[in-house]
C-alpha cells in the first residue's frame, strides 16, 4: 500500500461531488485548452486528471482526435468520465495508476518520524533528474498539468517534514522534474499549459469574497509577503522554467495567465496558469 496513494484517492473522493462550483474554474481551464485547435488530428494528455471536474470532456473531444487522461487514481478517472455521460468513448485514453515523480513508491516510504539522510535525498533527487518518464503515448500536441504540481510538492512536504534541512532541495527537484516532464511530452511545435493552485482561503480568508479583478492583485501581495504554497511562488514558478528549460530558446511563445479562482470543496484556490508553445515546427 502507498499512503500517498491512500491520501490522494480521498481528496479525489471529498471532492468528487464538485462538479457544479467548479463551472467558473472549468471553462476557464478548457478554454485554455482548446484556444488554437480547431479539431482534426491533435491529440491532447492532461496529468493528474483526477475526478475530471475542471474540464469539458465534451468539449476536448469536439475538439481532439484523442484525449489521454492520466493520474495515479485510476477509479476517480473513470468515475470522473462518468459523471459526464462519456464512458466508453473511444477518443478517450485513460492511464491509471501512473506515477508523474519516478519515486511516488520511495517518497510514500519516507516520513518525518525517521527522517532521510542527506545521502538519501541526494540520491532520489539524482533518480528524479534521471528518470526517463511514464510510458503514455507522448509526445502530444497539447500537454496540460491539471493542479498537480502542488500535490507533488504536498507529497514531498509530508514525506521529509516541514522542518528538514533539505526540504527546500527537494521540493525544487520536485518541481524542476515536473516542468521538464510537461515539456518532455509536449511535441515541437505543440503547446503546453502548466494549471497550479498559488494558495488557498484557509490562509487568505478574503479570496472569496473580493471581485474578480482583485484577484491578480491579491495574488502578487501574497505571494511578496510569503503567503504561498511550498515552492509555487508565481515568480520561482517563472524563473524555474526560464532557467531549467532555458524557455528563451526553447518557447518561442508563453504568456503568464492572469490569477483566477477555484471553489473545490470547502476551501478557495488562487489559481494560475502558464502557457507555451515549444519551438519546432508550428502545431
């Protein structure tokens, strides 16, 4: 059994009834998605796909030749699509039970209780680095991480503790394999979309309440002050892709999403996106 597995399958299932709150949220994200596709042979992978309520399958469908969905919870998945009348849709490709990190199983047997070793986190941190990535069919033309990478990040948070020397190492390494897998499975010339929640309300109780077009700012002030998720400060999250994927060579195009809101569960997520398009021949 893996805790972190555990853990994830019962946040999927007291979430799994959010269909309706997350309708802002969803057209918001699909519309990202589809922006530039106008169907055809394009073929679309989301990562961490989960219950599937921040997306239209519908309308990915209407809009891709394929749409592989992936996650380490392979019963949410399927319930997910489901819920959305689509079972048995064959453009429809589910990958359950992946894991997006090369070291979900090893991180699951850590805990803060007997802490790892410096030697240890150097050496899952080198197995991350060169973990050639899950088998899925890629590369896509369009590749989307659905709020995944906070929850990679939570993993690593649980699996070190908050006070180990090294958890700021790890958590970067987390985040650094992420965005080089996003990129990895996006084909030359595709597109990608990185969706990741900033903070939530249990921190920042006006979220909210405030107008949608305070949010952004709301954003930036939290985010200046320090109120952010692990490694998920909207400025690290830019300079970690211009740095690590060298992205003023390798994204002829991206573009910084303006902040926006998502209502999942009893808690309000600060939501923000990152798109590009990777160099190569135009999708």
């Amino acid at each position: 059994m893996n805790r972190l597995t555990d853990r994830t399958r019962a946040n999927n299932a007291a979430t799994s009834d959010n269909w309706e709150r997350s309708a802002d949220h969803r057209r918001h994200v699909t519309a990202m998605i589809t922006r530039g596709f106008t169907g055809g042979a394009a073929r679309v992978c989301l990562l961490g796909a989960g219950n599937c309520n921040d997306v239209d399958l519908a309308a990915l469908v209407a809009t891709f030749a394929e749409v592989h969905l992936v996650d380490i919870d392979a019963g949410a998945m399927s319930a997910g699509v489901e819920r959305q009348g689509l079972g048995g849709e064959s453009k429809i490709v589910p990958h359950g039970g992946v894991d997006l990190t090369g070291v979900w199983d090893e991180l699951a047997a850590w805990s803060s209780d007997t802490p790892a070793t410096h030697e240890q986190v150097d050496a899952m941190i080198g197995r991350m680095r060169d973990w050639p990535g899950p088998d899925i069919g890629g590369p896509f033309d369009m590749v989307v991480s659905l709020s995944l990478l906070s929850q990679l990040i939570a993993a690593a948070v649980e699996a070190l503790g908050e006070r180990h020397p090294r958890l700021a190492d790890l958590v970067v390494a987390v985040r650094a394999r992420h965005l080089r897998l996003l990129f990895d499975l996006t084909r030359p010339g595709g597109y990608g979309l990185l969706v990741t929640d900033v903070f939530a309300s249990d921190t920042a109780p006006m979220l909210p309440q405030i107008d949608d077009k305070l949010v952004p700012a709301l954003v930036k002030h939290m985010s200046d002050h320090g109120n952010h998720f692990h490694g998920l400060q909207p400025a690290a999250i830019v300079r970690a892709i211009l740095t690590e994927l060298d992205a003023e060579h390798t994204m002829p195009h991206r573009q910084l999403v303006e902040p926006w809101r998502w209502t999942l569960g009893e808690r309000c997520y600060a939501m923000l996106g990152f798109k590009y398009q990777r160099a190569g021949e135009s999708a």
